[in-house]
C-alpha cells in the first residue's frame, strides 16, 4: 500500500500549519496500521509504505483510512483552504474533510531486504513498483487497487 497527500508540496509552500494537519494524517494512519495488522515500511514526507500480511486487510486499512479522515480533528484553518475544505453531498453524507489522501494497493511477491542501520525489514522490485503506479493514478479520497487485488 503506498498512500500520499494530494497538492501537498503546494500546502507546505502555503499553509504554516502543515506541521499540524500532517501530524493529524499520520496519527490517522498510524492507529489503523495498528489495527489492520501492517507493518510500516517507511514515510517519504507526506507518504506512507504499509505491508500487509493479506490484501483484504490493506483495502479494509484504506476504506477505513478515508472515513477517519472525514472525522479527524483536523486544524480549523485546514478546513478554509480548497485542499482541505468541509463539503458535503446533496444528501449531507461528508465527501471531503481535511487532506485528501489518495491510496495505491497492488499485491505480489517483493524483494526483502533489513537496513542495517535501522534493522527495519524494507522490501523492493516491480511489485513494490507497480504499487507506487496505481497510487500516482488516484486522486485525494480514492482507493485504487490493482487488478491482483479485485482478483485476490
């Protein structure tokens, strides 16, 4: 799974309170990873690299990724810029709050590999790769999965 904030390089430029709203988005993450069994991998700034040990608990982490992301308790003016806006479907249902995160899962055999200055497990190789693809192709509040996944 690899997850990323939409427009964040242009938030970082703009929003002095960034620090805030990216300590709520990891808290966010964070505490689902727990909770859905993953094994984080790294953080590249404002993105994530989750393992997990079955794919039908990646995609239950990010369906429930984005629904805590509606209600996380995200800096007031957060909620005042076009990338984090509070909006609402016709029938009052949240469809944005705060940042929007798009998700890439994809499945498959990788590359494991431990740092030797972290002694953390890191994995590599196309199916690493191709997760990374399908992650760049969603937009903020999407879940994009590969068909190995559908198929899974």
């Amino acid at each position: 799974v690899f997850t990323d904030i939409q427009n964040s390089t242009h938030l970082w430029e703009t929003y002095p309170e960034m620090h805030e709203a990216l300590e709520v988005h990891n808290e966010v993450i964070r505490d689902l990873i727990r909770a859905y069994e993953g094994y984080e991998v790294k953080t590249i700034g404002d993105s994530f690299f989750i393992a997990f040990p079955e794919p039908y608990l990646a995609v239950r982490f990010a369906v429930q990724m984005q629904l805590a992301m509606l209600d996380a308790d995200w800096p007031d003016s957060l909620l005042c810029l076009p990338d984090g806006l509070h909006e609402l479907s016709p029938a009052g249902t949240p469809l944005w709050c705060g940042l929007r995160v798009r998700v890439g899962i994809h499945i498959g055999f990788a590359k494991l590999e431990i740092n030797r200055e972290t002694l953390k497990a890191d994995y590599f190789g196309p199916t690493v790769n191709y997760a990374a693809r399908v992650e760049s192709k969603a937009i903020g509040g999407q879940v994009l999965v590969s068909r190995a996944v559908l198929n899974s």
